[in-house]
C-alpha cells in the first residue's frame, strides 16, 4: 500500500497494511469525518481527530492514543465524543485541563508553592508544612477544588476548641487557616479557565470573615518579683539535666531570657554565627528581613562557652531531633510555668527580656526595640541609628544580664537560708 494520505474505512486490517513515510502521514476514516490515522516515519501508529470547535476559527486536531493501546472501534467513538463536544463549543483539550487541574491535590499545591515562589524563609515553610501536614491532614490528598466553606468552618471550630492535643488553639486555628487560604489563592491563579477565569472562583477560607477569632495581643512575661526565682529554677535543673537533649532545652530557654531571641532564632542558632569572644551572636534571615549582630552579655557568653559541642553537628542547641537542634522548649517552660505562677511559652521569655529592660531598669525602649530586631518606631532611630551591628548595645544588655543573675542569687539566698548574698558592684 502507498503511504499517501487517503479517505477509507479504517479496519485493524488496513491499518496493518499502511507503510511510514519520509514524514507523517494522515489517514481519514470515511465513516466519520474528522477521524483519522497519523503514521510517523518510525512506523508509529496514532488514533487523532480534527475538528473546529463551534464559535471558534481554525481546527483543532487531538490524539486519541496509539493503535494497539485503543482498538479502531475504541478510539473511533472517542472521536464522535470529541466531536460532539466541539459542535457545542466545548474545546476538549481544555477540558482535559481543567479536569487534570480539578484533580490537584492539597499536597501538590503546596510542593509547588514551596518550589515556585520565591525564597520562603525556612521557618516559614516549616510552619505552613506543619499545617499542611498535621491540620489538614485528612485533606492533604484530597482535589484542592473540593474543599467546600463547610470543610473549613468545622476544621476552623474544631483547631479553635481543640487544637491538635486537646486543647482551643485559636491562635493555631487562625495561623493554619491563613496557610490554607494562601495555597488556595495560589492554586487559583496557577489553574485557569479557557477565558482566563481562575478554576476557584472563591476562597471556602473566606466563609470565615465572620467566624473569625480576633486575639487580643499577649503580654504575658515573668513578673519582675519571679525573674529571679525561674533563674534559680533553671539553673538547679541545669545541675541535673535528664539527657543532653533536656540540657540543650533548659539552656535554649536561659539564652531566650538573656537575649529576647525569638524561640526559633535562638534554637537554630549554629557555631558559626557566635563570637564568644568579642561577645555576639548574629542572625542572618530574622523575621523582618534586617540580618544583625547582637552583643551578649557575659551570663550569656558564659552559657554558651559552657555548653558542649556535638561532633558533626553545628547547632549550639543541638539534639538528636531531625532538625539537628532543639526544637520542644515545653519541658523547661513547664518548670518556669510553675515557678512564674502562670503558664508561659518559650515567647514569654522574650517579653520577659523587654519587661525587664523597659519597667524595671528604664532602657530606652528604642534600644530595647533594636536589641530584640524590631524596626524602630521613631523617625530618627529607624533612619539614622545602626540597625544591624548593634555591638555598641552591649551596655545595655549587660545591665539586664547583671539585674537577672543578681535576682537569682538573692532568689537561691531565700531559698537556702543565707543571709548574705555576694552581688555585682
């Protein structure tokens, strides 16, 4: 048989007789019109249809599929599908998209989130594959487009009332639903309709507008007449620590109270980072995106020389967790929580740094913004201070350094009956 393209019924026995060309060939089926053959010069043999969708200019040609993979008769009324399709305006290789985008799951959402945009903060992505993960689990393999309003107000009720463990989380509830309605939003702009419309037309996570939980700003922290009472507790667990993971906690939390670092900053603190002796300690991607070197008192240059280093492991607070460093501070703030009177997070201790710095030693709150990263509120120390190099706060830091270990001594005194205490000059 010549391989010029030709108008016959197409049978399994005429297409075995076809012979590859120079380039491809096309062979149409007489029964319907639009269905056909294409035959590559390798021999491959392809089932397609061609077509104009209504409403539209020009043909559209799709593959069906091989021969062998569909029979004639299969990949025949294929065609008549397709092309009853395309008589209504529907263009089915847009359909085949959408269908594809409406079966995208929760979990493939978020992987192409992390990898396209940008350069998410570790501690960021962290968060939100928590979430991911751990709140929305029973979605994570669930289509994206069948999370309804309904899913998300009785997750969001059950985080705010019962959190993971138990417990309301509210502020867990409002977190995880913010990572959930980001991925969502993000699906939508990256699937879209035919005529440029997102394939998710509303956010479910919006039907929380009015459900939403608003918190009131925490100001919980160590009252100033306990400061000295949780040194002294800490340091008395510091003499006998469970593990070396225990030990890496309770320093992890006495290093928060010394420096107001963010739990998580001080946690993936590495060796590389530390100076003990010109006495700083450095964050290179904080929260508000101003890398700084910030200067350590000698309490905390002595905590950290005393801490031991773990052979192949950089982190000052090393542990065998998978992160390589401590990351559950809940056993040492059990301990603060019931000296302090008051149940605290690894959080309080930094408010605890700013208490203590502002109310009880009267640091200038500007300085105090500065020691813990924020941006300054004031015109002339957001513009014209050193904001990253903050050695020359050394000062101050040292003052509270000194205010602390002094309170604790007098906290020890108290506790074993001394009645004379050795304080700084």
């Amino acid at each position: 048989m010549t391989n010029q393209p030709k108008r016959a019924k197409l049978t399994k026995g005429y297409i075995d007789r076809v012979v590859a060309g120079p380039k491809d060939d096309f062979h149409w089926d007489a029964e319907v019109k639009g269905f056909g053959l294409r035959v590559t010069p390798t021999g491959k043999v392809t089932f397609v249809v061609q077509g104009r969708v209504e409403g539209t200019e020009g043909s559209a040609r799709i593959t069906i599929g091989a021969y062998g993979v569909f029979t004639v008769d299969q990949a025949r009324d294929d065609a008549r599908e397709l092309l009853r399709m395309m008589r209504r305006g529907i263009d089915p290789r847009e359909a085949k998209r959408i269908d594809q985008a409406m079966k995208v799951t929760l979990r493939e959402v978020a992987d192409a989130y992390f990898a396209r945009v940008g350069k998410l903060k570790k501690s960021t992505s962290d968060e939100m594959e928590r979430h991911v993960a751990k709140v929305f689990t029973a979605w994570e393999h669930r289509p994206i487009t069948s999370i309804t309003e309904a899913d998300v107000r009785k997750r969001y009720r059950e985080m705010a009332t019962e959190g993971l463990r138990g417990a309301p989380a509210p502020g867990q509830a409002n977190l995880s639903m913010t990572t959930l309605r980001t991925l969502i939003n993000f699906a939508a702009r990256q699937y879209k309709r035919g005529d440029g419309t997102p394939l998710i037309q509303r956010n479910p996570v919006d039907a929380l507008k009015d459900d939403w939980i608003v918190l009131k700003p925490r100001t919980r922290d160590v009252s100033e007449k306990k400061v000295g009472n949780v040194w002294h507790a800490l340091k008395q667990a510091r003499a006998k620590p469970f593990n070396a993971d225990a030990l890496a906690g309770i320093d992890l939390a006495m290093f928060l109270l010394l420096t107001g670092a963010r739990r998580n900053e001080g946690a993936a603190l590495t060796w590389d980072r530390v100076d003990l002796d010109e006495g700083w300690w450095h964050i290179p991607d904080p929260k508000n995106a101003n890398p700084v070197w910030l200067p350590l008192s000698t309490q905390a240059v002595d905590l950290l020389a005393s801490r031991p280093r773990t052979e192949g492991n950089p982190h000052v607070f090393a542990s065998r967790s998978k992160t390589g460093h401590i990351v559950d501070t809940r056993s040492p703030m059990e301990r603060v929580s019931k000296v302090a009177g008051e149940t605290l997070s690894a959080h309080d201790l930094r408010r605890t740094f700013v208490s203590v710095g502002v109310a009880t030693l009267g640091v200038d709150l500007y300085k105090m913004e500065l020691l813990t990263n924020h941006v300054p509120k004031g015109i002339t120390a957001r513009h014209y201070l050193q904001t990253s190099r903050l050695q020359y706060l050394l000062p101050e830091a040292q003052k509270i350094g000194d205010w602390i270990e002094e309170q604790g001594k007098l906290a020890e005194a108290k506790a074993t009956g001394k009645n004379v205490v050795s304080l700084r000059a």
